[in-house]
C-alpha cells in the first residue's frame, strides 16, 4: 500500500513529557500530539512505519499539531492558480537563483538610490514563495519545502542541499518532489486530517478514563472543545480564504526584477 504523503505517529501516552508551568505538570491538545511526522517523498525505500523513517532528510520528532497547523495554514495558498508568466520564478532552481542574485545585489547596490524600491520589489516576490513554503524549522535537515499550483495540478519541491545534521552534510536524496492533481491533494490533506483526529478521538478517550499520571494537570472538557474544533479546522480554511493575490501587479514587480537583473549585474 502507498505511504500517505504526511505521515506521522504519536508517541506512547506514558512517555509524554508533561509542560511544567507556574502550576505544576500539564498539557493540552497540543502536547497531546507529542510524536513525529514526515513527508513520504524522501526516498521510495521508506513507505512505512516500520522502516527507518528518522533517516529521512524530511522527518520532523516533534507534536504533529504543528504540522497540522502548518499545512491548514498553507493549503489556500498552495491550491491557489499561479499565472503561467510565473511558473519559472516558482521553480526550484529559479528560486534559488533569484535568492543569490537578492544578496549578491544587496552588497553591490545598497547604496544606489533605487535600492529601497528594488528591495521593495524582491521582498514582495520573496513573499509569494514564503506564502507557499512549509514551515519545516521543526525538521532535522531544515529542508525547504515549497507547494505551489499550476494548471489544475499541485506541484511539491522539497531541497536540503548545503544544510546539515548534527554538523554532517545531509546524505542520501537532498532534492526531490512531486506532482499531484489537485484532487489527490485535497485528498491527502483531508486523510492527515482525519486520521490525526481518529487518533486523538482515542487519545481524549484513555486521558478521560485516567490514563495520564494524577500531578499531570489536564483539562477534559477542554480538550474535547478544541477536538471539534481541530475536526473542522481544515474545511474552513480551504472555504473561507483570507487572501487574494494580486497576480498583475506581482508580474509587473517581478518582470521589472528580470530586467533589473540584467543591469544590476554591472553594478
């Protein structure tokens, strides 16, 4: 069977490290989720629980309600249509070339009289692709993971190469992605979604009946409270979008930045 895309385990409720706040040892909904994630796109060998998943450039030891959060976040961004004049800008390599060539142009030109302008403009397209990126600060290797759509289809990109672990160059696969349509996109969200909330209907049930040690201070109700809200979390999001990018002048802005490309390189 084909590993899903976001994958993830929630540690054993007896080996949960408890928060320690001004009231003694607690935890929420959140810490609840003490576990670890991944996405199934580093190495075709891992597509599973029991091979060694920590070894991927992708894996994350940490509450999967931050990915949760990170992707619910994310989706209305990512499912959003990027223009065809724009394809190339989020491509991986034109995104790392278009990243040298800000700083390289920031040490030559940071004195020129257009450089607020210019930075203005590099800033605002950088935001386009941050808008797109999954936050993976929470992942061994730091990869970059960018997801962004395109003529009905979901393009992911994931790139580690130049970072480390534990001081060690990143070995194996250091780039990869891949392509889904915009349906099995959704699909996969929605099925990280429901089995993360499956889990944790079971997880609220056995910390009901007990099952956390008596000093650990934990709030029932209110942890059934935001179940229901977790459950519909990802259906608002991808309904009530909070944004509309305003595609022409965002073309505009990064056409000017091509030009400029060109001229900046004589600075």
């Amino acid at each position: 069977m084909t590993a899903p895309l976001f994958a993830f385990r929630l540690r054993p409720l007896e080996e949960i490290e408890p928060w320690h706040g001004p009231d003694g040892p607690g935890l929420s909904w959140f810490g609840l989720t003490d576990g670890a994630y991944w996405l199934s796109l580093a190495d075709p060998a891992i597509v599973g629980l029991d091979a060694d998943i920590s070894a991927s450039p992708l894996y994350c030891d940490y509450q999967v309600a931050r990915l949760f959060d990170d992707l619910t976040e994310l989706a209305p961004y990512a499912l959003a249509e990027v223009p065809a004049q724009l394809h190339a800008f989020f491509a991986r390599e034109a995104g790392r070339s278009w990243h040298d060539f800000r700083e390289a142009w920031w040490h030559r030109a940071k004195d020129s009289p257009q450089t607020d302008e210019l930075d203005g403009l590099m800033d605002a397209a950088a935001e386009l692709r941050r808008l797109r990126t999954l936050d993976a600060s929470h992942m061994q290797s730091r990869p970059e993971i960018l997801i962004w759509s395109s003529a009905g289809r979901v393009h992911i990109k994931w790139d580690v190469r130049g970072n480390a672990v534990d001081g060690a160059p990143v070995r194996g696969m250091v780039r990869g992605g891949a392509t889904l349509t915009r349906e099995q996109f959704i699909g996969e969200l929605r099925d990280f979604c429901a089995r993360l909330c499956e889990a944790m209907d079971e997880r609220i049930r056995q910390v009901a009946q007990g099952a956390l040690a008596p000093a650990i201070r934990i709030d029932v109700e209110q942890l059934v409270r935001e179940q229901a809200l977790r459950r519909k979390q990802l259906e608002h999001e991808l309904a009530n979008p909070r944004f509309a990018d305003d595609w022409p002048a965002v073309v505009e802005a990064i056409g000017r930045l091509r030009d400029r490309r060109g001229a900046d390189r004589r600075v």
